[in-house]
C-alpha cells in the first residue's frame, strides 16, 4: 500500500509526514513526524483495512482504504505513491464491516465516521520541479495529488508545507520520482478540541491506471516496530491473485510472496453488490462474476520490503499493448530494471 | 506427440516452472505470444525448483523477460517463498487470531473458527525415490494442503473425499497427474497441483522417479 503516514506510530503506513511547524521535526522512521513527540499523543494504526478493486479490461485499480487513528491531537498525513495520476475521493459508509463479516472473522473496532467532504484546500504554488494537480477536501483531510520530477523539490514543497521530512522520507520519495510516479499527500488537522480525542475512522478511496494491482508496501528505512500489527487486504478482481515483492533484507533480493491468503471465492454481482455497497460496486467491471480474496499481514516492520503486486495466480493472456503497459511496474520487482 | 516435441514443449514451459493448468478462456500453454524467459534469468531453488529472483548475471532483456513472466502468471509463484517469522519477521498464523480476538473483545463481536477437518495422507507408490524425501515434502506442505481444505469448506459444505497425485520426474520431463474422489471440488484439485506443481518436488539429475500420495479429507 501506499500510505505514508506522518504521524509516529502509524503502523502500516508508509510514510507520513507531520504537518508541524519546521521547527519541530521529531521524525520517525515510518515517516511520521510530530512537533514534540516526548507530550504529543500521535496516531496510532495498527490495523490496517484495505480494499483493492481492479478491472483488468480497464486497467484500472481502486485503492480503498480505512484510516483509522486516535488521539489525534497533531497534524499528520499521509504520502501515497500511484504508478499513474490518481483521483482521490471520500467513501461513504463502511465496506469493511460487510466485507469482514462476508469474508473474515475480524470485525474492526470503529465503525467509520461520516465527515464532511468539501473543497477549497490551499491550493499551494509549486516550484516548478513539483506540480499540485489537484486539491480536494475529502472528509477530514486535503489531499493534494502531486507530480514530481526532483525528489530534493518534493522534499522541499513537503516541507514549505510543514509536512517534515527526513533523509529516509526523501530517500523513499526518490524512488517513486525516478519511477515516474504521483503521489497523493493526505494532510489531517485536528479540531481544536482534539486532545484525547475519540478514536477516529474515514475510508479514502484512490483510483489510478495500472496493468497490475498494485499495494504499496515499502516504507521509508528504519521505520519504528509497531506490535501487534495486522494489515488485511481484500482484493477484488477478475482472476486470482498471488502477492508478491522484492524482498532485499539479504544479497541477493528474492521475490516473495509478504501476504498470507487467508481466504479466496467468487461471487456473483447481486452478492458482491451486498457486500459492497452501491458505491463500491459501481468500481467494478461488468463480469458476472469476481474473485474476492482476503490476505493478510502481521509483519511488525517492513524494513527490506518493496511495493507489492498482484500477480495473476494462473498464466493469462496478453497482447504487446498490454505488456508494454507492464513496463513501468517492472522495476518494483526488479529494480534492474529502472536503469535505461 | 513425438519425443522430440514433447521435450521441448516440457523445456519451454519448465524454462520458467510454468504452471499446468490455465484459466478459463487462456491459453493452456501459459505462454502469451511473448518469448519465455531464459532460465538463467532466474534464479531457482536447488531443491524445490521455485523461482527465488532475478540472476545477477542475467542480461537486461532476460530480466525483463523474466519479469513479464511473473506479471503474467507463468512462474509458479505459489511457489515463491511465504514471509515467516524466522526469515523475515512476517507471519505468525497464529498472531492473526491473538490479534483478532483482542480486538474483537473490544468490538464485542466473536470470532469464527476454522472449520475442524481431518487429513489424511499416504504415500501409495514410490520407484526410484526416497520415500523420507518424498514424505518430508509432503509435510512441507501440509500447511498448504489444509488451506487448500479450509477455502473448499467455504465453497462446498461438508466437501470429503479424496485426491490422489501420481507424480513423475526426470531431468527434462515432470507431471503430475490428478484424481480426485467425492464430492472435493475442482477448485481444490487446482489448490493442491499449485502446491505441489512438478516444479516443486525436487531436482532429479538422471533417471526417472515417481511417487503417487493419496490424501483423504473429511470434515469432524
């Protein structure tokens, strides 16, 4: 998955960046950042809901996820690397306790929370490296989508933000930029009442373009141990799907498979639509039927981990269009493959 | 099919430890039109012939070669090591329900258990193989055989019966031939091939070796 989450002890999410004055900075290795971490109760997720829903035909992946966290007393937010320029947008309701009910024995611990949705974010001026495609309310937070070409630029734009950054946060941006990649920035400011605030769940959805269901997985380097942990993936498609990344704690890397499937079956459209919700199931294709497979994730850290992609579970067909559309996801699995 | 065309089908598709069966509507073959990745693109397990990575010394098309294979699904990556908690920190089977039934405690909600189920297995035949190689093996998989089980409960109440591998394997040549009994689904027949693909059962330098396994499954 693609998260970064600014805040400390967001397990699960990739790099978060703290919307604290510059002057603060107390970064961590997730890429969570917060003025003052010794009196600052920051966020905490540590489990992690996500929904990917991906049409082949259209090459097309919706990355639907809960944000859940508490104490939220400081600014945080979140960094989310899409292999194409995403289109981000609020969720209504809560798939997630119908998928797990459906799918899972696991029932979340909050029930998401219907926040107000808007726009009108500060739509900052970027330097020229770093262009601000689009800002949007979206429940309690403004995402920014970005394009990037310099990732020092990047880092520099976060930071104009007071969105902290590290040298592992611009070591993590980087690798996205020389990929080509967009980000979505997520930025949460707490009411003013938010100390010792009640738990809090929104579910964000991003759409993007891919050949390949992708997660981002990979978080920044020597981000902190967050235990217990538990990442639940559901993913929707029109074939079944093996997890896999490029696992580089040893020389040389090896592809590995970093999710355990828990459960896998299809359903036909009037279950799914069920289990789904209107919304959701809009997403998917038109087939009669789909794949849903839950996997799941209790790796503590994440250090040595690539992004993950779904790779199809059974040989399929393709034509020269369709592999060439491969291209720019070849490098997560082999980073070889990102020089000319 | 002559023997000549027969092995270098078998060499086209082991190039990359290909699987044996297709989904609806693909190509039973695996292949998409695109060249197969040259086996010394990848590198493999000595001992059970998965895929683990791209070769160092590979060239930059084989690589990309061997990379359109995974996104293709024409590597076995069923195959492909799981995280586990000694290699990688990953996975703890039994963490997920620790940490499930704590926070369902605070949900208030109960959780499900697995379905209790009962799974027997036998070695029927063995030519020119160890019998503790091959059982070792097979209890290497054991895991994945009850998973296998579990996502058949799901889909079929009450599913039973039995599934019986006749598997074969010599240096240019691996099958594995599949019966199934009762009312076990086909879907599960898949599950366990891709659990034990020829890829998986060890390399064989010369002759042939050949072991049939039995597995009886049934509900408690």
């Amino acid at each position: 998955m693609t998260f970064v989450a600014i805040a400390r002890r967001l397990g699960g999410v990739v790099l978060a960046l703290a919307l604290m004055g510059s002057s603060a900075g107390d970064s961590h290795a997730c890429g969570v950042f917060v003025r003052n971490a010794a009196t600052v109760r920051v966020p905490s997720l540590h489990v992690e809901e996500v929904l990917v829903i991906h049409d082949a035909d259209e090459q097309r992946q919706h990355f639907i996820r809960r944000v859940t966290f508490r104490d939220a007393a400081e600014p945080f937010g979140f960094v989310i690397p899409t292999p194409s320029r995403p289109e981000v947008a609020k969720v209504s309701g809560d798939p997630f306790s119908r998928l797990s009910t459906r799918f899972l024995p696991y029932r979340p611990p909050l029930s998401g929370l219907d926040a107000a949705s808007g726009s009108g974010a500060d739509p900052a001026k970027p330097p020229a490296a770093v262009q601000v495609l689009s800002t949007k309310r979206v429940g309690s937070f403004d995402a920014f989508v970005i394009a990037a070409n310099d990732a020092a630029a990047m880092t520099r734009w976060l930071d104009e933000r007071k969105l902290g950054t590290t040298s592992s946060t611009e070591a993590w941006l980087a690798r996205y930029v020389r990929l080509g990649f967009h980000f979505v920035a997520l930025r949460y400011a707490p009411p003013q009442n938010a100390e010792g605030a009640t738990t809090r769940a929104e579910t964000v959805r991003i759409s993007f373009s891919t050949a390949v269901p992708y997660y981002p997985y990979m978080e920044p380097a020597g981000a902190p141990v967050a235990s217990p942990r538990s990442l639940v993936v559901w993913v929707v498609g029109d074939r079944k799907f093996v997890p896999v990344a490029l696992a580089s704690q040893r020389t040389p890397a090896r592809w590995k498979r970093p999710w355990a499937s828990r459960q896998s079956g299809q359903l036909e459209r009037d279950d799914l639509r069920d289990v789904l919700g209107a919304e959701l199931f809009a997403l998917v294709s038109n087939r009669p039927r789909h794949f849903v497979e839950v996997f799941e994730d209790q790796k503590t850290r994440r250090d040595g981990w690539g992004d993950v992609l779904l790779v199809p579970s059974a040989p399929i067909t393709t034509t020269e269009r369709q592999r060439k559309a491969l291209e720019p996801m070849m490098p997560l699995l082999d980073p070889e493959l990102a020089k000319p | 099919m002559t023997r000549a065309r027969g092995v270098a089908l078998v060499l086209l598709l082991g190039a990359v430890a290909c699987r044996r069966e297709a989904a609806p509507g693909e190509r039973h073959d695996g292949s998409s039109g695109a060249p197969p990745p040259a086996r010394s693109a990848v590198t493999f397990d000595e001992d059970e012939g998965a895929p683990l990575g791209p070769a160092a010394t590979a060239s930059h098309e084989e690589r990309k070669r061997a990379v359109v294979a995974l996104l293709e699904g024409r590597m076995d990556v069923d195959g492909l090591a799981l995280a586990d908690t000694d290699a990688d920190r990953a996975l703890v089977p039994d963490q997920y329900d620790k940490l499930t039934r704590a926070v369902l405690a605070t949900a208030g909600a109960s959780p499900q258990a697995k379905i209790p189920a009962t799974i027997s297995t036998r070695v029927t035949e063995v030519a020119d193989a160890d019998r503790a190689g091959v059982e070792r093996r097979l209890e290497a998989r054991r895991e994945s055989i009850e998973r296998c089980y579990q996502v058949a409960l799901a889909e079929v109440e009450h599913a039973a019966g039995t599934i019986e591998l006749r598997v074969t394997r010599s240096p240019d040549f691996s099958n594995v031939s599949p019966k199934r009994s009762g009312s076990i689904p086909q879907s599960m027949v898949d599950c366990v091939m891709r659990h034990f693909g020829a890829a998986n059962i060890g390399r064989v330098d010369k002759g042939t070796v050949m072991f049939a396994v039995r597995f009886e499954f049934r509900p408690k």
